[in-house]
C-alpha cells in the first residue's frame, strides 16, 4: 500500500510541474504579443517631444490626437487602405479560383502528370522565395508590369502553392462517388466542378480566406519591391516615408499602425467562429 502511494507522488508532483510550465509558457507568449501592442497604443497618443523624454511604458500627460490626423491625411493611410482592399479582393479571387481548379484536377486524375506536377509543387514549396527575386524581378520588369498594381496580384496569385494544398486536403474528404453520380447524370467535368466540389469546399475556402488577407496585409517586401509610385503605397508601406535615415517619427507611425489595425480586428472580432472552424475543419480525416 506505502508502496503504490510511492509510486503515484512522482508521477502527481511530474504533472503539477508540467501544468505550471504550460501555463508559464502561455504567460510568456501573451506578453510577447500584448507588450509590443501596448507600446504602440501608449505612444501614439504623446508628442514628439513627451515621446523623446518620457519611457515606453509611461502614460501620456495630455493624449494628443493629432498624430492620427497626421497619419490619416497626410500619411494617405485611407489610400493605402483602398489599395491594400483591390489587391486583397483580386487576389483572394485568383488564388481561390486557380487554387480549387489546380487541387481538383491533381487530386482526382491520377496520372504522371499530375505526379510530376504535384511533386513540382513539393519542389517549390522548400526554395526559400527570397532567393528567386532577382528573377521574378526581371520577369515582371520585361512584362512591364513594375510600378502596377498588376505586379504584387500576379506573384500573391501564382506562387501560393500552400492553398492548392489546403484545398487538396479537404477535396481528399468529398466522396469521387459524387462525381461519379454527375457524370452518370450527364454533367461535364466544368459543371461537377462548379456545382459539387466548390460548394463542398467552403470551409477550406474560408481558411484559405483567411490566411491570403492576413499574409497579404502584412506583407512589406513586396509592395516596397514592385510599387514605388507614391499612389500605390498600401498599409505596410503608407507610413515607411516617416521612416529615414535621419529621423524617425515614432508616434505618427505609432498612429498609423493603429489606425491600420483596426479594420483587421473588427474582421476578426466578427468572423473568429468562421476563422476557428475553418482552421480546424480538415484536421482530421475520417
């Protein structure tokens, strides 16, 4: 009797030790997000001047808003808003769109091609993109499409290889006992396309939803790269003129930042139940 008590008293003291730990690293991962956002919304309510003499985690004296008049009119946030929005509904569309087409014929018609093409795919998946840029660069500046809108919406569209996998996984779960049902009924391959696997790809479309807009809105490397015209500035790169070499305006920049937050986290804040299932639809497969 001593004996098995012995032996459980480790094993409890192992699990409160785990627990503790669990709840330590989950502590530490909600400060590493909170702190930055915390800084960013104290500060963008000093001056510059209170900004330059006073500490991160300071209140403000007086909670000045002409920062975020400065960042929306002259930082042209509203623009870089209205142009982060063409891309994101262009691209959303071409992505969900190529991206269904390409899953559907891979993951149905099993051949050598769609082998190679797959396998292609698996390929392209472990270059680091940042090593392809001179290329793409060249290409896109040949086809004259540097300084447009074009050029972002093309590479967001043609390289994300990770949808065509997420759509792939979910096609894996629709029965090919409904595509068989409509080729007995007459229907052609667009049709079945079009009135079976797209409805039945909902939840992975609202995943892959989600995923494009966040990657797409945080995304600076590419529109600095391909959209120098100041018309094409979008809300990673609105506010990046405040930022030289010379002088930094933190708390205008701190303004814009949270006026760029915003709109996510009122998409967020209305569809998380769509965002939560979606991610989680497709994780197991029965």
């Amino acid at each position: 009797m001593m004996n098995s008590e012995a032996q459980k008293k480790p094993v409890y003291i192992s699990q409160i030790v785990i627990k503790i730990l669990s709840y330590a690293v989950l502590i530490c991962g909600c400060l590493m997000v909170l702190i930055p956002i915390v800084v960013i919304l104290l500060g963008a309510f000093k001056d510059s001047k209170e900004f330059a003499n006073s500490g991160v985690f300071e209140m403000p004296k007086s909670f000045a808003f002409d920062n975020f008049k400065t960042a929306f009119f002259e930082g042209k946030v509203m623009r870089g808003l209205f142009n982060t929005f063409i891309i994101i509904v262009i691209s959303c569309f071409g992505t969900i769109l190529t991206g269904t087409m390409t899953a559907f014929i891979i993951q149905r018609f099993d051949s050598k091609m769609t082998r190679l093409i797959k396998g292609a795919f698996l390929l392209a998946t472990l270059l680091p993109n940042i090593s392809m840029q001179v290329t793409v660069f060249q290409i896109i500046s040949k086809m004259g499409l540097y300084n447009t809108m074009a050029a972002p919406i093309i590479l967001y569209v043609g390289t994300d290889i990770i949808s065509i996998y997420i759509f792939m996984q979910f096609l894996s779960q629709i029965p090919v006992s409904l595509d068989e049902s409509g080729i007995m009924d007459g229907a052609s391959y667009p049709r079945i396309y079009f009135s079976i696997i797209l409805p039945n790809l909902k939840p992975a479309i609202a995943t892959v939803l989600i995923i494009k807009f966040v990657s797409i809105y945080n995304d600076f490397y590419t529109p600095q790269l391909y959209m120098q015209d100041e018309s094409l500035l979008v809300v990673s790169t609105v506010l990046y003129k405040y930022i030289s070499s010379t002088k930094i305006q933190w708390e205008v920049v701190f303004s814009g930042i949270i006026l760029c937050i915003i709109p996510t986290l009122l998409i967020f804040l209305f569809l998380q139940k769509y965002i939560y299932s979606g991610l989680v639809s497709g994780a197991v497969k029965e």
